[in-house]
C-alpha cells in the first residue's frame, strides 16, 4: 500500500469515527486542516499526525537514500 493509498483510508477512517473533521478537532484538538491534507496533499507527516492521534499504527517501509546503509 502506498503512501496515497494509506492516506485515503486514514482519511475515511476519520469520518467513519468521528463523522466531521470539525468534530474531529473538538475531540482531538488537532485541526481539522490535517484531515483535508490527507486528501489533497498526502504527506508521510499528515500521515502520522492524524494516525498518532487516532492511536493507531502506520507501518511504512523505510525508504533508504542512495549511499546509506
């Protein structure tokens, strides 16, 4: 799964839970701008906020540069 794909889902697990990204906010005290940005900008850090909030696990491959070990 991708990093788009993992986003997507993360972005309809939130409405599944909450219903809202409003009441997302209300509840977690994180903007609601992060639920958007899944959506229209899906980040590795969006990803992990709204996951470290929603008390859930992101497992990621690691990327490794060129050079490094």
């Amino acid at each position: 799964m991708n990093l788009e794909e993992q986003c997507s889902n993360l972005y309809n697990l939130v409405y599944q839970r909450y219903g809202s990204a409003y009441r997302f906010q209300k509840e977690t005290g994180i903007h609601r701008q992060y639920i958007s940005r899944l959506k229209n900008n899906p980040s590795l850090a969006n990803l992990w906020m709204v996951a470290k909030v929603m008390n859930m696990k992101v497992i990621l491959k690691p990327v490794i540069k060129e050079g490094e070990e």
